[in-house]
C-alpha cells in the first residue's frame, strides 16, 4: 500500500506540473503574441508618415504634375525630423520645377527663333534664285544694264545669306561652350581706333562722327583680339543703325574703382533709346524692340546676343543702360596688363 500511494503521489505530481508547464506556455503565449500587436502597431505609426511620403513620391514619379508647382502636401510638427524631410523635398521639388519650367521657355524661344531664322533664310535665298533663274533664262535678251543689275542684287542678298548663317553658327558655337579663348597682349587704344575707323565710311552717310575717349589711350589689355573687335564691331553697328543723322558714337575707355586689374569699355551713342521695359529683353536672340521698327537695314538681329555671349568668355557681362530720346551706353569690363 505504501508503494502503490507512493507511485499515486508521483503521478498526481507529474500531471500538477504538466498543468503548471500548459498554463506558463499558454500565458507565455499571449505575453507574446500581445507584445507583437504592440510591436505591430508601434511599427504602423512610426512608417506610416514614411509611407505617406513614399507615395507622395511615387505620385509625382508617375507624372502628376501641374503648372503652379509641385510640393509634397504633408504636415508634420515643426520639431519633426520628418517635417525637416519634407521641407528638404520640397525645396528640390521647387529647383526641378524652375529648372523645368527654363527648360519650357528655352524650347519655345528655340522654336520662335528657327521660324524666324528660317524666314530670313527664305527671303534672300528666294530673291537670289529669282534673279539668277532670270539671268539663265532670259541673260541674252537683257541688256547690260539689266544684267549688272540683276548681279548686283544676287551679290547682295548671297552676302546677307552669308552673313545670316555665320551669325547663326556663331551663337551656335557660343551657347555649346565650343569657343576658346587665344588670350594676348593688346594695345587697346590701337583696336578702338581700327575698329573705328572700319566704320567710318557708314557712319558718314549718316554724318556719324565716331570719336574715341581719352584721345591718348595708352592702355594695354590681355584678351582675345578677334573676339574684343567682334564685340565692338557689334555695338558700333548697332548703334549707327539706331543713331539719326549728325549723331555722335563714342568709344570710351575707364580705370575701375578700386581695381588696377579691369578696364571698363563703353560704346555710347545718342540715338534713340530703348525703352525700359524692353532692355531685358535686348539681348535675346532675334528680339526686335520698338526702335528697331523704322530700321529698314538688312541684319539678323543675333549681334546682341553674340556680343552677350563673347563678353562671357571675359568673365565679365555686357550691360545696357538707355532712355529714349537720349542715347544708349552698353559696357564691359576687360583684364588690364600693369606691367609689361
């Protein structure tokens, strides 16, 4: 009796702790599967304003994009490292869409400006066909006269087509970053007056005097020679174009305040003047403001543009300032050589 309570005892005891082990399991059990909700929801909170993100991204990378902008309409405390997030988003965001939106306007100006290249193309191209089909066709029936006529006319729009389509590949090379610089030492007073004196016969029809300022200009530049003159020769001829009869041009030269290492150039005229509103828009290819209406000369309207860019090269900006009725002055600087 003793043995059988014994091994009833032990029995009774191996099933009590069975018991204890199924119910520390199933406690355990919960304990876990509780901490796992926790674990879950805390897991949710914490990316869900990640994920709010991450689609907000997503929708803007499948193109849901509008005109007024684009930004990433999310609110988050200010003392949020999210809000930092965000912001910074927002604020490339905001550099795309500018950079977009130049990318917009420059395509629109590049196509402007081929159907304006391409009519002025036409135009010369046409007439000198014209008269050439002429010459081939009817040359024998045509007197002398007629026939040097006829040249003279094709001569003259086969040099407009010529000078059309170096301007154009010029502004080409320019804006593709193609150009270089053959810097050297320049006597600036001698290439003002050779510039001036290249365009002193058109400046006499019009009783254009071109003067140059101060008389003894014994400054000496470093720079490129061909392409300071090509800037020069553009400003002259554009303001002789725009500079009524018995006007004045003067090409001017100026130490810079404060650094022995720059010249200031100005070509100043006392034409017409430009409006206000149209000096930031000169300089655009092709642009035409209202003084340019009574200008009946044959030209591309990309010296300007060419100038702008040249002047660049020098690490320096070609500025306007004008008023109608007065005259227009367009400056530059240049490097200046102190010792020699």
């Amino acid at each position: 009796m003793i043995i059988g309570g014994e091994i009833h005892d032990s029995i009774l005891a191996a099933v009590k702790k069975d018991n204890q082990f199924g119910d520390t399991s199933i406690i355990a059990a919960i304990s876990i599967a509780f901490m796992l909700a926790i674990l879950l929801v805390l897991f949710r909170f914490f990316t869900l304003p990640l994920c709010k993100i991450s689609n907000s991204l997503k929708d803007l990378g499948n193109g849901q994009w509008n005109k007024q902008g684009v930004s990433l309409n999310l609110d988050f405390p200010k003392d949020d490292e999210l809000q930092l997030v965000v912001s910074t988003i927002n604020n490339l965001l905001e550099k795309i869409q500018g950079q977009f939106s130049q990318l917009e306007n420059i395509d629109e100006q590049r196509r402007i400006l081929l159907a304006d290249l391409s009519h002025d193309l036409r135009t010369p191209l046409a007439s000198l066909q014209g008269y050439i089909e002429t010459l081939y066709m009817h040359g024998e029936r045509l007197s002398a006269d007629e026939r040097k006529k006829f040249i003279n006319i094709s001569m003259k729009n086969s040099k407009n087509l010529k000078r059309l389509i170096d301007q154009i590949f010029e502004l080409a090379y320019l804006e593709g970053g193609q150009v270089t610089l053959k810097n050297e030492s320049v006597a600036l007073g001698e290439l003002l007056y050779d510039v001036a004196a290249k365009f002193e016969l058109k400046a006499a029809r019009k009783n254009i005097v071109i003067n140059v300022e101060p008389a003894e200009c014994n400054y000496q530049i470093f720079t490129d020679i061909g392409k300071l003159e090509r800037v020069l020769s553009n400003l002259i001829d554009n303001a002789i174009r725009h500079t009524p009869k018995q006007g004045e041009i003067t090409l001017s030269v100026f130490e810079v305040t404060g650094d022995k290492q720059q010249l200031r150039i100005e070509v100043k005229d006392t034409g017409i003047g430009i409006n206000q509103q149209e000096l930031a828009h000169i300089f655009q290819a092709r642009y035409r403001a209202s003084n340019s209406r009574e200008d009946t000369q044959p030209h591309a309207g990309l010296g300007l543009a060419i100038s702008k860019s040249l002047v660049a090269l020098f690490k320096s900006d070609l500025s306007v300032e004008s008023e109608e009725g007065t005259g227009t002055r367009f400056s530059f600087q240049v490097p200046r050589v102190t010792s020699l």
